[in-house]
C-alpha cells in the first residue's frame, strides 16, 4: 500500500477542498489505518497542503477507522450524500473482516455508499462495497472524484 500514499493524500485534499467549496456544511474526513489511526484530513478543517502519511503494514484497524469516520461525519444521518472511501488490499485476519463487515453492513442499512479501491488483482473485500481495482494508484483521484459525484448525485 505504500505506493499508493501519495496519490491518496492527495485525492484527500483534493475531496475536502472540494467539499469546503460546494457546500460549507459539508464535511470530509480522511484516516489511515494500520495499527494506529491518522488523521489526514479532518471534519470541518479544510486542509492548506496535502499531509503526507505512510503505510508500514504494521497490523490493522479499519473497524476502527470506520467507526471514527462513522462518528466524525455522521455517515448514518439518512437524507444527505454520503460515501465511505476504502482503499485497501483487504488482506485482514478473520476477526478483523468480521468487526468491518458488521460495520459496512450497518453504513449500507442507511445508505451510506462505500467504494473499495485496490491496486491488487483479486482482492476480496467484505460484503456490501463497490469493489474498484486500479492497475495505477494516480488513479485513486479520478475514482473518487466520480464516486463522489455519483453518489451527490442520487441524493439531489
């Protein structure tokens, strides 16, 4: 995952600039995850420069990330676009899988869209995501600018 860093932090800036500009009630919010949580965007503060972060590899926590995206963002209030961005090889131990599987099962009960971008072949992400492979990690961008859109675009 480490060469896809990069490309993330910026579609992370990128989405939440975007988001301050649409509409100024809107938030965003970006974590990575491994052991610890980091906050590379945050709801509410629209970035001045993209903040750079590393993927060590070193254990994981998405049940976790998504709980603090879930709380941050209230990615359960029914009535407004949401969408929740992983990007992951999804390679987790069981309980893991089962913790985030009961998460993304209670986002989609509310509508809350989830898009899964990988940069591997044959990734197997839990049930309940739009599961997006890209050959290139620039072509994070480009996937979640069109996410977004789609999912702005069901709700209006």
């Amino acid at each position: 995952m480490s060469a896809a860093t990069a490309p993330i932090a910026s579609a992370a800036w990128i989405l939440a600039k975007a988001t301050a500009l649409t509409d100024p009630a809107s938030r965003a919010a970006t974590v990575a995850f491994d052991a610890h949580l980091t906050a590379v965007t945050a709801p509410g503060r629209t970035p001045t420069q993209v903040s750079e972060f590393t993927a060590t590899g070193a254990g994981h926590s998405l049940a976790e990330a998504i709980d603090a995206l879930t709380a941050g963002l209230d990615l359960t209030r029914a009535g407004a676009a949401r969408l929740l961005v992983i990007a992951s090889d999804a390679r987790y131990n069981p309980d893991e899988t089962t913790r985030a599987t009961r998460r993304i099962k209670d986002l989609n009960a509310t509508g809350c869209a989830i898009l899964w971008l990988t940069f591997h072949q044959n990734t197997t992400p839990p049930p309940g995501v739009t599961l997006l492979e890209l050959a290139n990690p620039t072509d994070a961008v480009t996937a979640i600018a069109r996410a977004a859109t789609t999912g702005l675009s069901r709700t209006s």
